[in-house]
C-alpha cells in the first residue's frame, strides 16, 4: 500500500501519520503529546522512542542495511516464531521469518486512554499473526 493510500485510510490528525524511510521503506510516526515512536512495516520494527522533553531511548544500528529480506538492527524487533538459528534449516532468517517480514496495517486506533493502537498483520506462508504496537500516554 502506497504511503498516500496508508495516510488517507489510517493517520489521524491526533497520533498516526506514515512515511518513507530509510531504504524507502514504510514507517508509521506515532506521537502524542508525551511521546513520539517510528514504526517499520518491514518486520514491524519500533526504530525510535522519544518521551516529550526528553533524548530517544532506542538505539538504531548504523550498520542497518534497510533491504529487503535483511533485518533491521537495534530498536525493538518482532522476533518470531524461533530465536537464533533455524536448527536444521540454515537458510532460515535468524530469529524468524516475522522480522524480515512486511507487515500491513490492519488498523489505528485512539483509546480513551489516549493510547495510540496500531494494529499490523502479516501473513507469510499463508499463516495469520496479528501484533499490537500501544503507545499508553
């Protein structure tokens, strides 16, 4: 889905709004006024966490390759359904296939909390994994 597409369906003028990021690949921005966080579609990777007022908490590595098929390194990874090596299957991903994976957008939402919900989805192999990304203010 292409980044208009993702804004007109899913940002909100109170939290979400997407971009192109490092490689090209799709981020969601989501702040609220206590917090800011990037998450990457590609392996549905949290790459930034900045409380208001504060310096980014999570580290990105230089070293991130942002491609296709590669995992990007540091932040908070999505890491499913095996960590390390695949045994037995040495051209498995490391740590699964969930992190190189691309993951769609399901759904945004705001809960009466204030938290921001974004809801992502993938489905590699013709399995249906549903993951939840809350951003509590």
């Amino acid at each position: 889905m292409l980044i208009e597409e993702l804004n007109s369906r899913f940002a909100s003028a109170g939290g979400v709004r997407f971009a192109a990021g490092s490689g090209g690949f799709v981020y969601a921005v989501v702040s609220t006024p206590f917090a800011e966080g990037h998450v990457y579609l590609h392996g549905a990777h949290v790459t930034h966490y900045q409380p208001a007022g504060a310096m980014p908490v999570l580290f990105t590595s230089p070293h991130s390759q942002f491609v296709p098929g590669k995992a990007i390194r540091g932040g908070v990874p999505v890491i499913f359904p095996w960590f390390g090596p695949r045994a037995g299957h040495p051209a498995a991903p490391e740590h699964g296939f969930a992190r190189v994976a691309e993951w769609s957008v399901e759904s945004v939402e705001r809960a009466l909390d204030g938290a921001v919900i974004l809801v992502l989805l993938v489905r590699p192999s013709g399995l249906f994994i549903r993951g939840r990304v809350v951003e509590r203010v």
